[in-house]
C-alpha cells in the first residue's frame, strides 16, 4: 500500500507534457515520487508566549523627575554634587530637595538657594 506517493506524477517523480517526449521533475514530489506532505506536520504552537519572562531584568526609572528641570536647579545641584563638605547622602537628600522644591515653587528661589549653597559650601562667603 503506497499511501504516500506523489498524486502529481503518479510516483513516477516527473511530469511529461503532452507530447510525452520531454519530462520534467515533479513540483509536487521534487522527483521523489512520494508525497512530500508537510501540511499536516505538527504545527509548533508552544512557541507563541512565555518568552517575554527570560528577558533580564532591566532597572526600571523611577518615578517622577530625579534631576532638577530648571537651569538654577540644574546649577545648585551640582554644586551639591561638587560639594566636598557633604556626605554622599546629604548630597542626595539635597538635590531631592532641590527637585522637591521645584515641584512646588516652579523654580528655585533665592532664599532656597542660599539656604543650600551654605550647606554645600560653608566656607564660602554667603552669597
Ligand atoms: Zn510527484
């Protein structure tokens, strides 16, 4: 029982035309003369989903602006960064102050800008 032979050619694997004289190799077998049936194969459908939890964990951005958005914010910021009177994280929870101080003013004021500039810089004459 030849369950699997090409129904183009017959299992021959070639096709005359209809002159019988020239043949040509089956499209449907490539010549094999059997069916090459790759319809009914498996269909791989595991692959569909799932693959979005390998990815690495990237670090998300925190919420809300972490750096100052005005130019004098910008400035007194680094000034807190450059500062060398001021602990790592007296310099963080300045500059979160800085920005918190943005947020509610729209800029920095004057007052709020000594205020941190004597932190930042002690020695320096008040400005
Ligand atoms: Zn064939």
């Amino acid at each position: 029982m030849e369950s699997e032979v090409c129904h183009l050619c017959g299992g021959d694997g070639r096709i005359g035309n209809a002159l019988g004289r020239s043949t040509a190799t089956c499209p449907g077998c490539h010549g094999s003369g059997r069916r090459a049936d790759t319809s009914t194969r498996f269909r791989d459908v595991t692959k569909t989903k799932a693959s979005h939890y390998d990815r690495p964990a990237v670090a998300e951005a925190p919420k809300g602006p972490r750096t100052p958005v005005t130019a004098e914010g910008v400035q007194l910021a680094r000034e807190v960064t450059e500062s060398t009177v001021l602990a790592d994280d007296a310099k963080a929870r300045l500059i979160a102050e800085i920005i918190n101080h943005e947020s509610t003013h729209g800029r920095c004021t004057h007052t709020f800008m000594k205020k941190v500039r004597k932190q930042a810089r002690p020695g320096q004459p008040n400005l």
